[in-house]
C-alpha cells in the first residue's frame, strides 16, 4: 500500500510540474521576447521533458507495482484513450522543443538574435493546444479512475 501511495504521489507531482512548466511556456510566448526570455524557454522545455520521462516512469512502475495491477490498466478503455492523448502532447512538443533549442543556438551565435513573430505566434498556439490536451488527460484520467461506472 506504501509503494502505491508513493507512486501515486510522485505520478501526481510530475503532472503539477509538467503542467507548470507548459503555462509557463506558453506565458513567456504571449509577451517580448529577448534574449533572457528565449534561455528561460529552452531551459523550462527542458524541465517539461524530464517531467515527461519521469512521469512515463512513475506511470509504467503504477502499473507494475501499483495495487490496481496491469489487468486494471490493459482492460481500461479510457486508461488506452488518456495513453493516446499523452502520446499527442509529446509528439506536439517536437516542435517547440526543436525551435527553442534552435533559437538558443542562433543567440550564441548573435546575440542581438531574435525569432520571427509569426514563428512565437505559431509555437504559442502549439503549447496552448498541449495545454488543453492535457485537460482532456485529466478528463480520462477521473474516467479512467471510475472504470466500472463509465464505459465508451
């Protein structure tokens, strides 16, 4: 029960910080961007990534050591729907995380380097879409959670 508790615990946890880490993303690219902003974005993706994998890893080691069991998780309906909506966000992210690497790379080497306009408009709409993607997560996850009440 220990071990379940402490998972559920840390799986909880890296969602908050994932989820902090994507408002703040998408707060930095409603307003000016310059130099220090574009290296707090890359270093906040980088975070958003690592909560990713973490999570993955809290997730996958619920489901081995968790006290649902896999059969709980495999026969899940909705556990498969929120896999697939999570699958969505980190092939979203792709993007981003590729253009502010970029963008921190075209600073070292200039640093009166600044990205297009259209390019933040374009990537504020794609972390903005992550954002409510990960709300229809925590939609599947409550339904995920209520398994016998609720079916497809």
């Amino acid at each position: 029960m220990l071990t379940d508790f402490l998972l559920a615990s840390l799986h909880h946890l890296l969602v908050l910080g994932l989820v902090s880490m994507l408002v703040a993303e998408s707060t930095l690219l409603r307003g000016t961007i310059d130099p220090p902003v574009v290296r707090r974005l890359a270093g906040l993706d980088m975070g958003y990534g690592l909560c990713a994998m973490l999570l993955i890893a809290a997730g996958i080691s619920r489901i081995v050591f968790g006290i649902k069991g896999h059969d709980f998780y495999l026969h899940n309906p909705w556990f498969h729907a929120k896999m697939g909506a999570f699958v969505l966000v980190g092939l979203l992210s792709i993007l981003p995380t590729v253009r502010f690497l970029r963008w921190r790379k075209a600073l070292a080497a200039n640093p009166s380097w600044l990205p297009a306009p259209a390019e933040v408009a374009r990537l504020r709409g794609i972390v903005r879409f992550e954002l409510i993607l990960v709300a229809v997560i925590f939609v599947l996850a409550a339904a995920m959670a209520r398994h016998g009440g609720l079916s497809l």
